[in-house]
C-alpha cells in the first residue's frame, strides 16, 4: 500500500465484499473507527487499521476496540467481530495479546485472503495453461515469452497489449477474434499478468476463464465455480462468487468459438439457435459483469459480427471489437527471436503465424541447430500438421489425431474447384467431406471441430460460408491428398474439374514425399493411367511434382496433358523424356539449363518464362504459346527449391544482394549478415576473394566499414549463373561448389 489512507480504503472495500454492508471511518461510542458496519440489529463489525510497529500503538487500537465491543452489548445485546490490520506481519507477542480478549490480529494479506485468496489464484493460475497456448508436445503450459504485438481495432488503427490491458482495466468490453495460431491465448495470458500486478491496489482482480472446459454450463456461477475447480480451488467459490457479485472480478474469458453446440445443421438459422444455446452460459456471465471483461475467439465460428455480439449478449453494448493479426510484423518477428534467446532470422518459406514461429523455434532446440540448418518446409509441414491437428484434438478425447488430419485434407481438395482458389466453402460441402471421412453426420461434440477447423476463415463480414486464410496450411492439405490419389490409385478425382493446381509449396511438398514415400513411379503410372479423364490439372499437379521432388532422370512415356493449369513447371531440375503439353495454363515455366528429350509445350498461356531473356531465344519445342514475361533470373523461391549446398547458398545470396537488389553497393556487414552461419569466415572469405578476382565484384573502403561493389559489365553473367543454379558450369559455381 502506498500510505495509510489507501490501506484503510482497501480494508474497508474488502471488508464490504466479505460482509455485504458498506464500511465507513465513522465515531462509534466516542471512538473514531477506521471501518465500521452493522449487518443486522445484533451484529455489527469494527476494524482498525494500523501502520505502525509498535506493541502500544497495537494495544490502544486493541482498546478501542474493547470499549466497542462492550458499549454495544451492554446498550443493546450487539454481538460485534472486533479485527486489528496491520500493515506489517504481527509478531507472535501481538498475535497472543488479541487472542487472549477475543479479537484477531491479522496482516493486511491474511486479511486479504480471508476476504479473497486472490494469491493463492494467482499462483495457481499462472502455472495452468492459458486457453490453447500449450506446448504441442506434452500439454502443458507454453512458456514461450510474450512479444508485444498489436491489434487491428474495427474502427480503424491499432492497439498494443499494454493498451489493451488499460482498457479493460478502466471497464471497457473488449472482443477480440482472429485465426488459429495468432496469439490471442498468449495476449489473455499477457494482460492477465499486467492486471494482477495491481489487483490489490485497485481491488480489481482479474479471473482466466478457458471456456473449452465450461461445456454445458448454462448460468454464470456454474462457470466460475468449474473454473476453481479445475485450479484445486474448490474451497474459494464462496469468495469468488460474493467478488463478482460485487463488482471486483475483471472477466478474460477465452475460446468463445471451443464451448461447442451439441448438434451439427447445414441451415444456417439453425447453428445460429445452436451456437447461442451453447454459449448461454458465457452470455449469462458477461450481462451480469459490473467491470472489464475482454473475450475471445476465432472469428470465423458466427456467421457475422452481429450475431457475435449478440450470442455473447453485447448487441447494445459499447464493446469494441479488435482483430488479431494474421502474421508477425518484421519488427515483431525480430523481437521475437530476441526475447526467445536467438539470433537471426526465420526461414524465408515460414509464415509469420504466432504460433507457426513459436513451433519452429521448438523444432529448432529439439534438433540442435546444425540440423535446423537443413530444416526445409516439407520437413517442417510435416511437424506443423500433426501439431496443429493434436491440438485440436485435445479439445476432446473423441477427436482423433489421423481423422481431424484426413477431414482437413478434404475440406482443402473441396477448393479445387472453387474461383477464389481459397473457398468459399458452403457448409453443406464442410459437412460432405466430415461424412466422406468417418461415414456418417457430425453429431454432439463432433461439430465443434467443424465451427472451428484450423485455417479457415469467413469467407466475408456477414457470411455463412468459409474459405482457408492460412495458405501455408491448404498448400500442404493439397499435396496430401494428391500423394492419397497416386498411392491409392483413386479415381474419385478424376472427373472434377479443377480450378486451382498446387502452389510451388504444394509442389514442394507434394514432390519431395512422393519421394520420401518411393511414390515416383506410382504418380507416373497414374498419369498414364488417366490421359483422357476430364482433371487434367491433377495430372499437371503430379507432372510438376516429380519434376522437383529431387530425380534426375524422368521419363514420362509420351504423357499427353491437355487443358491442364500449372502453377510451376520446373524442368531445369532433371533430364526430361516424354512429355506433351498442350492447350494448358502454366503460370510459370522454368527451363534454364535444361536437357530435354521428347518433350513439346504447345498453344499454352505461359505467364513467365524463366530461363529465356527475350522471344528470339525460345528454343523449337516451346511453340504456339502466349508468353507475358520473359527472365533470365532465378527467384528466390526458385533458389529455395534448388536444394544448393551451404557454400552455393552463400554465393547466390552475395549475387543477389549485390546485383540484383536497390544500392550501388553493400555494406560488408549487411551482405554478410547470417551467412557465417551457413560456413565457416574462412570460406567466406575465400568465396569473396574468388568473385573479386573474377572481376566481379570491387572492394572498396566506406565511411562505415568496407563496401563491395558489383561491376555492372559482368551482371548477365551473374544472370546466367542464377538461372542455371546446379547445372552451371561457370568458373565460380564450380569453384564454389568444391570448397
């Protein structure tokens, strides 16, 4: 306490939550009373409060409270609870003189507990998981320390955590919504901890309610009561309940959208009722709440915004509505990797997801770095998805691991054939592919995996239907349930048309485990197997899959692909034998470097041509296409999927900084920013030497440390060097690749 004054308040406010009676300083029986209150004609209650340490300040306070005691029995039979607070721990001298006439000494923190174990809660609740912020792999409490991120507010600008924590502190209503993975359970756990620390100077205590473990609980005191017990706490109700009661609980209710309606419906009027029934609890919770509450969600689960507030019962409320972002800023990622004890940067294939970054870095201390190093995203899918799915799964037992993975694998192949490329998605079509998976409707706890699936968002503000926001996510679904149709032979497929082909991710993805999983020759035959089906894009998907999925050598037996769309054609990674596409849309096609044997591209919509710098360089079995753009530079993805040694990725990213990135030269620090990572300074240094002596680059002395320069006559070189990556056969590359 910061004086007397502001502990004689507490004292006085606490004891009007334990008694019911509003506590005041007044004069009783000619002795002023620091708080005094008479609960019925017989009973009344006299505190007072001390701050000095001393045995006879103690015992005139303690005769004080004698004579009004005695006053009031002799005048009127009163029974009166005498208490003396002190704002120091009472010795055991001072404890014995109160007891021997009756009347408690106690510290202003017994006094506290006895009016609300608020540290015994705290303590509890901060070792507790804070709603699905959880380590993936044992379920306990994520200890990942917070960045202090912001949020989008609905009328426009943002806000930050600390903010955030203010608000509802000063009694705002705060909603928040956002997808999977973005840091709302994180941002409760946050402002809980910001709240907590003051709770006891403004008697407001803040209460983390994970509403994923209220299911059923149809009235506000059941939910606090389950609350407590699932912290060990049951012996507390009592306080808690007479705290809300009145006004001294600030409310951080997470998972709005993992309470559950026990039945599933395609109709969209009947999951509203059925949504509003489920949370009825939480509704009855925040209309009766006195002072701040923020609660949160995944804004996908309503339909519309209206109907979110009004399932929560804040349809004529002031609530503010923010939004969680979708991905980390630059500034936020760096912080992140900071206050997590590391150095650098993330993959640049990792999304900025929250819970994306946090999952990597726990990839990263499990594998030790020198194996992180050659971490790839089709190693990294793989973790991610049986993490992300296990989480889900732990919402409740009957929720399989495999299934909720298979049910996600068909919701995504059910894009395919959608314009948007990500949805929309009726919820009908989520309801066919939860039946083609385990065979019959979604009943009772199944259908709040279907309002929830990780990745999906609302397909518009006041829209029923969904569609995927995280692209990582449907990217590896797609090459999931490409490698089932090759492995499985699956025809079901074959006469859809569709719209989307996989992404280079997906390929990726999708190629490397047809490897993996010795699926090449499998993904062959069933191309050959279904030349003339209508889904001519599943073929181009298994074509450009094997292309990059790591062989050398590919002969495709005079495979005929026609009408299909291709996202990546990558022919610069192999020998190529027998291959006819025609009439087709590729997005990009790559054939830098390439040897090729019977293969024809014809009457196709290429978007870029990479590999060739100009029409009068297109060699003879590229003929009739519709080109847009034409380069003779690798991209970085391209580079990405090279699978380049460490001392070849060294050399492309000094390339590209210096030639093919804004400046007329790089600061050595800034070039070799994270590469001595990748090699040792000694060959570092050597790959510099080389390009200097080659004459491409100049070094030169700047204000701020050496520079390195590019010369500007040897930049198609260059160009031709990241075009052919692997299959270079310049001086440098070669150099290079023999350190």
């Amino acid at each position: 306490m910061s004086s007397w004054k502001d502990l004689e308040a507490t004292v006085r406010k606490a004891a009007a939550s334990i008694w019911g009676k509003e506590f005041k300083s007044t004069q009783v029986h000619a002795r002023q009373i620091d708080a005094y209150a008479e609960l019925d004609e017989k009973q009344s209650v006299a505190i007072e409060v001390t701050e000095q340490k001393s045995i006879n300040k103690l015992q005139e306070d303690l005769n004080k409270l004698i004579h009004i005691r005695n006053v009031n029995f002799n005048s009127g039979f009163i029974q009166t609870i005498c208490i003396c607070v002190t704002a120091y721990e009472p010795t055991l001298a001072m404890q014995a003189a109160g007891k021997k006439i009756n009347i408690d000494v106690l510290s202003i923190e017994q006094f506290r507990t006895r009016f609300l174990p608020f540290d015994e809660y705290n303590e509890a609740r901060k070792v507790t998981p804070f709603g699905s912020a959880i380590d993936p792999e044992t379920g306990s409490k994520d200890n990942t320390k917070y960045v202090l991120v912001s949020f989008n507010r609905q009328k426009g600008g943002e806000i930050d955590t600390a903010e955030l924590s203010e608000l509802v502190a000063g009694g705002r209503i705060i909603v928040m919504t956002g997808e999977y993975g973005t840091g709302k359970s994180k941002c409760v756990e946050q402002v809980y901890n910001t709240l907590a620390m003051s709770a006891w100077e403004n008697l407001e205590f803040p209460v983390a309610i994970d509403l994923r473990k209220c299911w059923g609980l149809k009235d506000r005191y059941e939910i606090i009561r389950r609350h407590l017990q699932d912290l060990n706490l049951s012996q507390h109700v009592d306080a808690f309940l007479k705290a809300y009661n009145n006004g001294m609980l600030i409310l951080l209710l997470d998972g709005f959208d993992e309470l559950g309606v026990q039945l599933w419906s395609d109709d969209s009027s009947a999951l509203k009722a059925l949504r509003a029934d489920a949370l009825s609890g939480v509704r009855d919770l925040i209309t009766h709440q006195r002072i701040g509450i923020l609660v949160c969600g995944r804004d996908h689960y309503f339909d519309s915004n209206d109907e979110l507030f009004a399932a929560l019962g804040l349809a004529n409320s002031s609530a503010e509505l923010l939004r969680s972002k979708d991905e980390f800023t630059f500034e936020e990622i760096a912080e992140f990797l900071k206050v997590n004890g590391r150095d650098g940067d993330i993959p640049e294939w990792l999304p900025r997801k929250p819970l994306t970054c946090e999952f990597f870095l726990r990839v990263f201390d499990e594998v030790g770095a020198e194996l992180s190093e050659e971490l790839d995203l089709v190693q990294f899918w793989d973790l991610l998805i049986n993490a992300v799915c296990e989480r889900e799964a732990r919402i409740h037992s009957s929720f399989d691991v495999d299934t909720i993975k298979r049910i996600l694998v068909e919701v995504a192949s059910a894009t395919r054939t959608k314009p948007a490329n990500v949805g929309p998605l009726s919820l009908s079509e989520i309801q066919a592919a939860f039946e083609r998976v385990v065979g019959h409707a979604p009943i009772e706890q199944a259908s709040v995996l279907l309002q929830r699936l990780p990745g999906l968002g609302r397909a518009s503000a006041d829209s029923e239907e969904r569609r995927f926001v995280d692209t990582y996510l449907l990217d590896g679904l797609r090459a999931t349930d490409v490698i089932f149709i090759a492995d499985r032979r699956d025809a079901r497929a074959s006469d859809a048309v569709w719209l989307n082909p996989l992404s280079e991710n997906g390929l990726l993805i999708c190629g490397r485990k047809l490897m993996m999983l010795n699926l090449i020759d499998d993904a062959i035959a069933h191309c050959k197997a279904n030349t003339k089906v209508k889904n001519q894009t599943l073929l181009l998907d298994l074509v450009c899959s094997v292309l990059v999925s790591g062989v050398t050598d590919v002969d495709f037996g005079g495979q005929y692909i026609e009408y299909g769309h291709a996202s990546v054609l990558d022919l610069a990674h192999a020998r190529v034998a027998g291959l006819h596409v025609d009439n087709s849309v590729i997005e990009r096609l790559i054939i830098s470097g390439v040897e090729v044997r019977d293969v024809k591209i014809t009457a196709s919509n290429i978007g870029v041509l990479e590999g060739v710098s100009s029409q009068g360089a297109i060699p003879a079995w590229l003929s009739g296409n519709s080109i847009e753009v034409f380069s003779s530079i690798a991209t970085t993805s391209r580079i990405r999927a090279a699978n380049l040694e460490p001392t070849q990725k060294v050399l492309v990213t000094v390339l590209r900084k210096t030639f093919f990135q804004k400046g007329a030269g790089r600061k050595e620090e800034a070039l070799l920013r994270g590469l001595g990572k990748l090699v040792k300074s000694g060959v570092l240094d050597r790959i510099l030497g080389k390009l200097i002596s080659e004459g491409l680059l100049r070094k030169e002395k700047g204000d701020g440390g050496n520079l390195y320069i590019p010369v500007r006559s040897e930049t198609q070189r260059v160009g031709k060097i990241l075009a052919e990556l692997s299959l270079s056969k310049d001086p440098i590359w070669l150099f290079v690749a023999g350190l």
